[in-house]
C-alpha cells in the first residue's frame, strides 16, 4: 500500500506540476500570440538579432519545443529563411532557461505553497472579471500557482523515507561514467515523454534539493534533455518541405553536439558553474543546477552562432527535397503538430490564402492568353494548366478549410476566433472563384474546338471588361491578409460598379444579334463567357467585404 499511495502522490504532483506549467504558457501566449508576427519582423539576416528573438519568444511562451515548431512551421510557409530559423533555435534553448530559475529562486527559499490558494483565486477573479478584459493573465497566474503547488507536492512526495531506496539510488548514481551515461540516457527519454526540458529540469532541481540525486547526476540528466526535447520539432517536421526538415535537422543537430561536446568537457563546466555560483554545492544546489542548464546552452549557442551560413549548407547537402515536393500534389502539416495556440496556426493559414491568391493570378492569364490566341495552343498548354491549377486550390481548400477548423479548437482569444470565421469563408471565395476560372477556360476551349467565330466587336469591347476583372484580382492579391478601411471598401465597391455596368452592355448587345437570327450557339456561349468573367468581380467583393470586418 506505501507503494502504490506514493507511485500515485508521484503521478498528482507531476499532474499538477505539468498542468499549471501549461496552464501558465497558455496563457502568455494567448496574449503574446497576436506579437507573434510582429516578432518576426526581427528575424532579419542579422543571426545575434534572430538569437535574441528566440530567447525572448521561448521566455513569453514558456517552451523551446513551442518555438522549435513554431519555427519548423514558419519555414514551411516560406515565412522566414532556413538561416534566420536556425539563429532562432539556438536562442530558443537559452531562452528556455528562464523556467529553471523561477524554480530555483522561488520554489524552495519562501514557502510558496502558502500563498497559492489566494495567487490561484487572484487569477480565477481575473479569468471570471470580463470587464477587466484579462482573463489570459488571470489563466497564467493560475498556472503559476498550480506550478509551484506541484513542486511542493512533488518534493514532498520524493523525499523517501526509505533508506533501502535511497542506498539503492546513491550507489547507483556512483557508478563512474556509467552514471552520467544513464543520467544523460534518462533525461532525454523523460523530456521525450514529458514533451517539456523545462519540465524536467523542474523535477531533477526538486529532486536534487530533497536529496535524491547527486550533483553530478542532476547535471547529466539537465544536459540530457536538450535532446529529448527535440521531439516536438522531429513530429512536426513530418510530411513537410525540405527547408522545414532542415530547421528540424538543424535543432536535433545543435542539441546533439552540444551534449556530447558538453559531456567531453563534463567536469570543467562543473568547474565553471561551480565558479559563478557561490557557495558550497551541497547548499545552493538548485542555483547551481539552473546555472548549468543556462551556462551549457549559451556557451553551445554563442559556438554555433558564427558558423550559421555554413551549418545551413550543410544541411542543405544533407536534406534533399522529396520527388512529391516537385508533383502537383498539396500538402498542409496536420493541426496536431502546432503547440500552443492559434496564433501560428492563423500566420500559416494566411501564407496559404496568399498562394491561393497567386495561383488564381496565374489561372487568369492562362485566360487572357486565350482571348488573344484562340487556338490549339490553348487547348494543348493552358487549359491543361488551368486544370492542374484548378485541383491544386481544390486540394488546398479541403486541407486548409479542416486546418482553420482545428485551429479554432486550440487556445485563441476572441479576436483570433473572429478572424479565422473570416479566413475560412475567404477560402470558400477564392476556390469557388477557381471555379469561375475553370468555367471560362472550358468555354474557351470549346469555342477553339468547335471553330465558332465571334465579331471582332465583341473581342474588343471584352477587353476592358477584363482588364477590370485583372484590377479587382491585383487588388485582392495586394490587400489579401490586411484590413480594408472605408476608402480601399469604396474603390473594391467602385470596380463592381464598372464590371456590372460593363456586363449588362455586353449581354445586351449579344441579345439583340439573337433576335437578328446570328449564330445562336456562338452568342450563347458569348454570353456565358461574359457572365462567368462577371463572376470574377462578385468573388472580389465578396472577399473586399469579409477583409473589412477582421479586427
């Protein structure tokens, strides 16, 4: 019964350990998830600035792993290159660092489970006070809480009474190298399971400090993690393009080398921590545990930062893209292998929708190349393209529209949820006007194949009308992802205007060639080509519209 009443006061503390520190970076990123793209804009080719960037989104969101992926995801999109994601990963486990020190400072000097039932009812008020309007820090407070509630917990729980037991751990920790080798071996499995470093490093401080484990020990175990926790990256880089595998490979790298580089040199970075903490190890061993997790990770991240251009050409020559990478074949990472909110989720999806958008571009002068050439070539070449093009959007609309779903499902704040509603019908939109595409291009060509002749009058006058359709496309391309305000609304209401008044005229004058008994089978399909280019505008609006009512 002692067994299993501690095997199950083991599994409460690190319940309560994992859920408030999930509960704590929920909600930060709930309220720097919105920053997120603006962060980006630091990522430029300046390596120390993209470093710094990741140590400071890895402190707000509380998970290197969140970063990683983060990243993994951004490359994947074409959102930042492969040498700014990589100046990125290295900052990210320094700044995953930050978790250790709050357990060091706070969780054992001052008894901080005495103040968590009102610091936990603090953050219930702030969640439950809508006027407030800080339900996202009242969730991240709460997690503070529930965090250091584990600790105590688990610190308790992990003090073992029995000295069989600890004999047992003690002798078993003084194995030569053999016990780093299983230390090192036993925090990368735990972090691999645990899906957290900043986790693990919580529970070996805790153990350390109720003296469970050696300094040594607690040391190998730190610095074994920093593999583990590149699982995260590994599961996201499946099923994506050659770059994003290349962000991964450059994680899972830089993690790997830095432990064994750190293990070769094991007792003079003890040396080094034990120089810049002071005291006796014995009695500050949670500072000196800290100090080593922050210590390896930046000595490890200030060697590879110089040599960023050249670990990017490596792996370059490591990593090849995949034969389906050059196929017309869409593929959209699953929703499952983003961590954190939706934030990231919303900055992949609208990468989407802006090759959506060029796609269409690209569709549309497949079309005006057949007005000009109404030949076999188009028939042969463009509308070819044109199909191929059309499945493609089908593809992404189907994968996309179930992504924005998903997304909806993670954390996101109200703001977040609003425009994601308006991606998914600004999806909708852009494959139905795939649609309009394919109709028109499929007109075209039967009018090629079956020889029908047009008056010169009706090839001119169409023209213009879809010179307007090409302005109301380069509009939305230009806006797609912004706001529009009252004037850029007024000038998408303006373009409608003209395509309408445009259409009606052209129509009208097909109609009258009708009862003056023309070739019916031409002008019917005059007519319907008119009308389908018409359907071009109405989509744009349609979309003008949803872009002024994000937030």
């Amino acid at each position: 019964m002692h067994i299993i009443n501690t095997t199950l006061q083991l599994i409460g503390s690190l319940g309560f350990l994992l859920y408030g520190m999930s509960l704590m970076s929920n909600g930060i990123q709930k309220s720097a998830g919105e920053k997120l793209q603006s962060a980006l804009g630091f990522m430029t080719g300046n390596r120390f600035i993209a470093m710094l960037t990741g140590v400071v989104i890895t402190m707000l969101v509380q998970s290197s792993g969140a970063t990683t992926v983060m990243v993994v995801s951004f490359v994947n999109a074409g959102l930042i290159t492969l040498a700014q994601s990589a100046g990125v990963i290295f900052g990210a486990n320094i700044g995953t660092t930050i978790t250790a020190w709050i357990v060091a400072l706070f969780g054992f000097n001052f008894n901080i489970e005495a103040f968590a039932v009102p610091i936990f009812g603090l953050g219930f008020l702030l969640t439950i006070t809508k006027r407030l309007r800080q339900q996202n820090l009242g969730e991240a407070i709460m997690g503070f809480a529930l965090l250091f509630v584990g600790l105590s917990m688990l610190s308790e729980t992990i003090t073992f009474q029995d000295p069989n037991a600890l004999s047992f751990l003690t002798k078993f920790q003084h194995v030569a190298i053999l016990s780093i080798i299983i230390a090192v071996a036993s925090g990368i499995m735990l972090t691999a399971l645990l899906h957290s470093s900043s986790a693990l490093t919580a529970i070996v401080i805790t153990m350390a400090y109720s003296g469970l484990l050696s300094w040594e020990f607690s040391c190998a175990m730190v610095i074994g993690s920093n593999i583990g926790s590149t699982i995260d990256a590994i599961l996201a880089a499946f099923g994506t393009k050659a770059n994003a595998r290349r962000a991964c490979f450059i994680h899972v790298m830089f993690n790997v080398v830095g432990t064994i580089l750190a293990l070769i040199f094991f007792n003079p970075l003890l040396a080094l921590v034990d120089f810049l903490v002071p005291g006796p190890v014995e009695s500050n061993i949670t500072y000196h545990i800290a100090m080593i997790h922050t210590t390896f990770n930046m000595l490890t991240a200030l060697m590879f930062i110089p040599f960023v251009n050249q670990v990017v050409a490596l792996v370059e020559k490591v990593i090849k893209p995949n034969k389906n990478e050059l196929q017309h074949e869409y593929h959209l990472e699953p929703i499952s292998e983003i961590k954190g909110n939706a934030a990231i989720g919303i900055i992949r999806t609208e990468k989407e929708i802006a090759d959506m958008c060029d796609i269409i571009s690209e569709m549309f002068d497949h079309i005006q190349i057949g007005f000009t050439h109404r030949d076999q070539s188009f028939t042969d070449t463009h509308f070819v393209q044109l199909k191929q093009a059309e499945d493609y959007i089908n593809q992404m609309y189907e994968q996309l529209a179930h992504y924005i779903v998903q997304c909806e499902h993670l954390p996101a704040t109200e703001r977040q949820l609003n425009n994601l509603s308006i991606m998914l019908q600004i999806v909708d939109e852009v494959e139905t006007m795939s649609d309009d595409c394919l109709d028109i291009g499929s007109l075209l060509q039967e009018s090629i194949s079956k020889k029908m002749s047009f008056p010169q009058e009706d090839l001119d006058d169409i023209i213009p009308y879809m010179e307007l359709a090409r302005q109301f496309l380069q509009f939305i391309h230009i806006n797609i992802n912004k706001r529009l305000g009252k004037e850029k609304l007024e000038f998408a209401n303006s373009l409608r205007t003209q395509i309408v008044t445009i259409r009606k005229t052209l129509k009208e004058r097909a109609r009258k060639r009708l009862e003056s008994g023309v070739n019916v089978k031409s002008e019917l399909l005059y007519i319907d080509l008119v009308r389908n280019i018409g359907k071009i505008g109405n989509r744009a609006l349609a979309i003008s519209k949803l872009l002024s009512q994000t937030k």
